[in-house]
C-alpha cells in the first residue's frame, strides 16, 4: 500500500504538469535527445564512467521510448492499476528501505542530461526530492556553434576537466574564469579532492539558503541560476570562509545580497544620473524638513591606493576632496586614508566604518571587491566606488564623462596633424578605457576624415616610452590623462614630438569636487535614498 499510495501522489503532481503544459500549448512529455539532436549518432561519444549527476539537470530521454508514461517532470501519469504502476510502487518501497543501489545510464548534451536506463529510479528519486543519482554518463560532444548556451558549454568544458564539477552552470560568458580567481585556482591546474570537497560544501550550504529563500519569496524564481547567484555571493563575501561558514553568518548574508540576486529580473534597479538637479526634494515642505531636523555635519572618508604626491588619478581626488571643504566649510569634515597594501583595504574600510563616516569614497576601481564586502557586513553604510565596473546594488559607483574631453582631444589632434597620422596610449583596456579610444578617434576623424589612429598599451612590457608606436611618423600623441605634481607634465595629455622634444597640446582637468559636493550635501539635506540610484556620472 505504500508504494500504491505514492504513486497515487507522484501522478497527482505528473498530471498537474501534463495539464499545465497543455494549455501552455508545450509538449507534456518528457524531451527526447533524438528529437533535439538529429544527428546524435554522428556527433563524438566520450565515457566519462561513473559520476553523481544533479538530478535537476537530468531532463529527459535518449530515445523516445515510453515517453508517454511520463509528464515533463518526471513524475508517472499512467492509471493506478496498470503493470507500470505497480513496478514503480515496488520501486519506491526497495528505494525507501535499502537505498538506489544501481545507476542509471544517461548521455549527457550540452550539460543536460538525458535517459539511456533508468527512468523510474529518476522518477521515484525526483520524487523524493533528492539532489543527485549516480549514474553512467556518456558526453555527446556538440558542434560549436554562436549561440550562447552552447558558448557556455565550451566555457564549462575545460572548468570540468580541471574539477570533476558538474553541478555549476552560469548564464553568461567569462563566469567560470572569474570563479578561478575568486578561488585562487588557474586554469589547468587540477582541483583536489579536498578542494572539490571544499567547495561543494561551500556551494551547497549556500544553495540551501538561497533556494529556501527564493521559494519563500513573492517574486517567484529568479531568472538567474544558482551559479550566477552564488558568484555574485563569492564576489561579495570571498571564497576562502565560504566552506566553513555557520547557518545563520550565511543567512545573513544570502538576505544582504537578495537585492544583487533580483536585480536582472528588474532592471529598474539602477538609475543613471546625469545631472544635480535630476534628484530634487518632492516639495518645498519636505526640503524645509529636512534643512531643520537633518544632521548639522556630516564625516567623509576618503580612501586612495596611492599617495597623491605620486599618483595622477589620486591627486585629482584629493583635490576634490579640499574643494569639497573650502565649498562647505564646517558642515564636512573629510579623512583621507591611503592603502597601497591590498591585503588590508578590507580592514582600513571597516576601520573607517567604525569610526562613523556617513560616506566613504573608494577612488578606485581595485577597491570595489572590499567595497562591496564592507557593504553585506553593514547594510547601512554608505559606500561609493569610483569606476565603470559596479554592477552592484549595494555600492553605488560614480565617475566623471572623460570620454567627452577625449573627443575633443581627438578634434585637436586631428586638426594638428601634418601627415594624416596621430597615436593614442592607452594603460589598461578596461571599460573607461575603450570609451575614450573611441571618443578620441571619432573626434580625430570628424575633422579630418584620412586621420590614423596607432594604438599604443603603456603597460605593455616591449612598451617603449621614447618610441611608443614603432613609427617616429607619429609626431600627435595622446597620452594618459592627469600626472601628479611629481611628474613632468608634457608627458601627459595631448602633446607634439618632433626632433626629440615634447611639446604639450592641451591637458584633460579632472574636476572630481562637483560630484562629491552634490553627493555629500544629498545626505545633509535628507535626499539620500537607501534604496535609491545605481550610479552618476558627471
């Protein structure tokens, strides 16, 4: 009778699935690879023996066999009193009381995988909600090709070989080279069992909390997967606690992040403010509230990597920062703190979260990871990060449109050219980075349409500063955007070289003071939203 009575209850659920698909005008049963995969007899078959597989990824049939004795969710929807049913009632029981004791066989596409053997165990097993079966896997190698799922599949390929892993998926391209990082692992370099054991610690605890969370939620299931989910988590909080942390440290943090984990189902999350005036008080009563009973002063941190005698970049900060003070007098008090040691930028931010700043500036974009870490561990601090990479909710980003100045840069040295030729020097070729090449060739061009672009990387090790281009026809040249007052100035900007000489052009002026002085008083006068904006630009 126990066997009976779950059967009973497994094709409740099948029916439900069968029915609800149905009206969706979708296949009820089970997908078949044949069908999927015309030419799955021609494509590489590759054993890989004998492995736990994720029972959510299994998904269907190799062959179409007694499809129809299944919904698409595994669960039977044949009659009670059929041969069928009494077989997975044994099943059930034998399952129940000794365990799965043979696996199934499946060929594994694309990182699903599908039937060969075995189709109640998957049955009575989904049914018992468990996570893995062992099985026989065979991998059916796919034709390369440009859509995505199948880009990530071959991004996955080399992560497998190196982890046996196969219980991670992510959704979008560069993911699994962005977790060898967080990890500490290279690619190539063989995982460990120890290390495997590690991580799947790590990942199942927090797949615990976020599945129980998300099927708590009113918001239905996100649209990410667990795997985008829990990067996002890594990025956040760091892998090398991850295996070991308790119950309630990982809750607390799976619920600071849920916000990161929703945001590509709405991507009204984050505004982009153009301009001051685009956040205004709801109406002269509220703003005259917020005058009287809003804080008198307020602390401003501000963290730089570098010294600002040395650093181009920071010294055009802190020269905010003192425009920031002589604009607002006593109403600020601003603190600066250089760390040139990345191992203590996570301590230094909580030191100066501590001591009470209500904003803290990060001025770069190597500090937005502890930015971010900061952020889970103190929801209420107010932390912005200078740079283009912030994709978070948490921490707001904010960064000056040099791209604009490129461009007219780009007009000049267009204009200044005698042979149809002017270089550029890029450092890094992040997203700031790309955007001012092309504003500066745009610009060039504009005013003169027969102009060549030479791109040079001054980060580059056969970099040579004397001769950046292996051309001496290149006489304009574009180069990095601000020096500190310890550098010799004509190497900046954009300048002439002829005759070995260096003759400077026209210089970008890095005005950082505008964007902290709206950003500060936002918070004097009450606008500041919690909730609020993703990131400005000025």
């Amino acid at each position: 009778m126990v066997g009976q009575d779950a059967y009973a209850r497994a094709r409740r659920s099948g029916l439900k699935e069968y029915h609800a698909r149905m009206q969706r005008r979708e296949s009820p049963f089970l997908p078949v690879l044949e069908e999927i995969e015309e030419r799955l007899n021609a494509l590489s078959h590759v054993p890989l023996g004998l492995h736990q597989i994720p029972l959510s990824k299994v998904v269907g049939t190799a062959s179409k066999g007694r499809t129809n004795a299944f919904a698409a969710n595994f669960m039977p929807i044949l009659d009670p009193g059929c041969e069928f049913a009494t077989k997975w009632g044994v099943l059930y029981e034998g399952i129940v009381e000794q365990g799965l004791n043979q696996p199934v066989k499946v060929l594994e596409y694309l990182n699903r995988y599908y039937l060969v053997e075995g189709n109640k165990r998957v049955s009575v097993m989904k049914f018992l909600n468990s996570v893995s079966i062992e099985a026989e896997v065979t991998r059916v190698m796919p034709r390369r090709t440009d859509d995505p799922e199948n880009v990530m599949y071959f991004e996955f390929l080399p992560f497998y070989n190196d982890t046996q892993i196969n219980y991670l998926w992510f959704s979008k391209p560069g993911s699994y080279a962005r977790l060898y990082e967080l990890t500490g692992k290279k690619p190539g370099e063989r995982w460990t069992s120890e290390e495997r054991s590690d991580f799947l610690a790590a990942y199942m605890r927090f797949r615990n909390e976020y599945k129980t969370r998300e099927a708590a939620s009113d918001r239905g299931k996100l649209p990410a997967t667990t795997g985008d989910a829990f990067l996002i988590y890594l990025e956040a909080c760091g892998y090398a606690d991850a295996p070991k942390k308790f119950e309630p440290q990982l809750r607390s943090e799976v619920k600071a992040l849920w916000g990161e984990f929703e945001k590509d189902k709405e991507a009204e999350n984050v505004a982009l403010i153009m301009k001051p005036d685009e956040l205004k008080q709801n109406s002269k009563g509220s703003s005259l509230l917020n005058t009287l009973f809003g804080p008198n002063s307020v602390k401003v941190a501000f963290m730089y990597t570098r010294q600002p005698s040395q650093s181009g970049w920071t010294y055009w900060h802190d020269l905010g920062r003192v425009n920031l003070e002589n604009a607002m007098g006593n109403r600020v008090k601003t603190t600066v703190c250089v760390c040139e040691d990345p191992a203590t930028y996570e301590s230094e931010l909580e030191r100066l979260i501590a001591e009470g700043n209500d904003l803290i500036f990060t001025t770069s974009p190597v500090l937005l990871s502890a930015s971010m870490k900061a952020s889970v561990k103190h929801p209420g601090a107010r932390i912005l990060n200078c740079s283009l990479l912030a994709s978070w909710q948490r921490v707001r980003s904010y960064y000056l449109r040099i791209y604009e100045v490129k461009f007219l840069i780009g007009m000049i040295a267009g204009a200044l050219t005698e042979n149809d030729l002017v270089g550029y020097i890029g450092d890094y070729p992040i997203a700031g980075v790309a955007a001012s090449i092309n504003a500066f060739a745009l610009g060039a061009r504009m005013v003169n349409p027969r102009v060549k672009v030479k791109l040079a990387w001054s980060t580059r090790r056969d970099y040579d500063p004397e001769n950046p281009f292996g051309d001496e026809r290149v006489e304009i040249i574009s180069s990095r955007d601000v020096g500190a007052p310890s550098h010799h100035a004509v190497e900046y900007g954009l300048y002439a070289q002829r005759d070995g000489k260096k003759d400077s052009i026209a210089i970008p002026v890095l005005d950082w003071s505008r964007i902290y002085e709206f950003l500060t008083r936002s918070v004097l006068n009450g606008n500041w939203k919690e909730d609020g904006v993703g990131w400005w630009s000025w």
